[in-house]
C-alpha cells in the first residue's frame, strides 16, 4: 500500500509577529523547530525502518527546517522543490497582516473563483498555485517508493490533496481542506484497486504527545 504523508510546517516567526507569510521566507521559532522534531519522531515510528523512503518540501526555510528534521530522523536527504510553495501574496508578503486584510478582495461566491485577481500587486492567483502544485505532485506520483512525505503549507496543501484524489484542476476553485500548523495528513492508496483515499486530515497528535513530555533540566531556551 502506498502512503503519502503530507506535512504542513509548525510555527514560524511570520505567525508570531503577525505578518503574512506566502512567499516571505520567515523561519521556524523554537516551539517550531521542537514540533520539527516530534514529527519527525512521529514518522520514524510509522514508517519500517527499511522501507524506501522520500522527503520532498518546498524550498523556503520554515518548511525546509521542517524537512531537515524529518529527514534526519528518517535517514534520508529531503528533495527541495519550489513548486511546492505557499501562495505567492506579492507586495504583501512581510507586512502586517491587518495591511493585507484591507487591501484583499475576496473572490465571488459564484463564477471565476482561481483566476480572481486578489487586489494585491504580484499576487499568485490560486490557478497559478494550483497549477505548480499539480505539477509537483504529478513527478512526485510518477517516482518509485510506497512511503513518501511532503512538506508544504497550510494553502498550498489544499492542493496537494485534490492532486492526490485526481480532482479536475478547473474544479478546484471551491475546494479547501483545513490543517492545523504541524500537522499531519495522510494519503494512501491500495494495491488491488488504486483507489485513494484521505485516511487522516491534520493530525496534531504527535504536537499534544511532545507537549506533554516533561523538559529536561536545566532547561534552555532551544529545549524541547
């Protein structure tokens, strides 16, 4: 059976000081980088040990972080791919969210919805976002391995997963699949009939486990 982990990042330093991020190339806080690593852990423990493996993640740091943690504790080197990219926001990217929140224009709740122009300079449309994730996922279903782990974006992973379904990209401009920071979706497909299937949608699970595990002492301002 073939399985796909989909990962969106854990906290960067866009959501604390309340910037957008898109394109921005915030990075991972400490809680994120702990969260990093408890994914990573959670992983390895779903995954054999031998099981040929692969780690693909957009190149910006916050999910580049992401995915040198998961690649550590699964052993293999993460593929970075630009292609796999939160929406580009164009001039609003760094700057404080409540700018963009004036300036957005949100698309019709009827009619063309991933052409709509967002009223933002530079912006990606979703069909443009759309039709680069699509790309990405189409090499990546094309490539060998029945375990593969993506890292990617809150957004950008409701793409990810209409890919993985085969959803009509002209019909995704009403789809959303909503995933907590850190989490963990997964996808799998059977070997009788290749049917895919959605099997979990944003788990954060392994977030609470790591929570809950006392710190060691002394404790520093980089420990887990």
């Amino acid at each position: 059976m073939r399985k796909i982990y989909v990962v969106t990042h854990p906290e960067a330093t866009h959501h604390v000081d309340r910037v957008v991020g898109g394109w921005y190339d915030s990075q991972l806080t400490a809680a994120g980088l702990c969260a990093a690593a408890a994914i990573g852990e959670a992983l390895r423990a779903r995954i054999p040990e031998d099981a040929d493996v692969r780690v693909y993640s957009s190149d910006l740091l916050r999910t580049a972080q992401t995915a040198e943690a998961i690649g550590e504790a699964l052993g293999v080197a993460p593929i970075l791919d630009a292609r796999l990219r939160e929406k580009s926001y164009g001039e609003a990217g760094g700057r404080p969210q409540a700018w963009l929140d004036r300036r957005f224009v949100p698309p019709p709740a009827v009619g063309e919805r991933l052409r709509h122009g967002e009223g933002i300079a530079g912006a990606e449309t979703k069909m443009s976002l759309a039709q680069r994730i699509y790309a990405a996922m189409g090499e990546i279903l094309d490539s060998p391995g029945e375990h593969q782990v993506i890292v990617t974006h809150g957004g950008a992973m409701t793409f990810v997963v209409a890919a993985w379904i085969g959803m009509p990209i002209d019909s995704a401009g009403y789809v959303a699949f909503r995933a907590a920071s850190g989490s963990i979706t997964v996808l799998t497909e059977d070997d009788f009939f290749h049917n895919r299937e959605v099997s979990s949608l944003g788990d954060t699970h392994h977030l609470e486990v790591a929570a809950s595990r006392p710190s060691p002492a002394p404790v520093s301002t980089t420990s887990c």
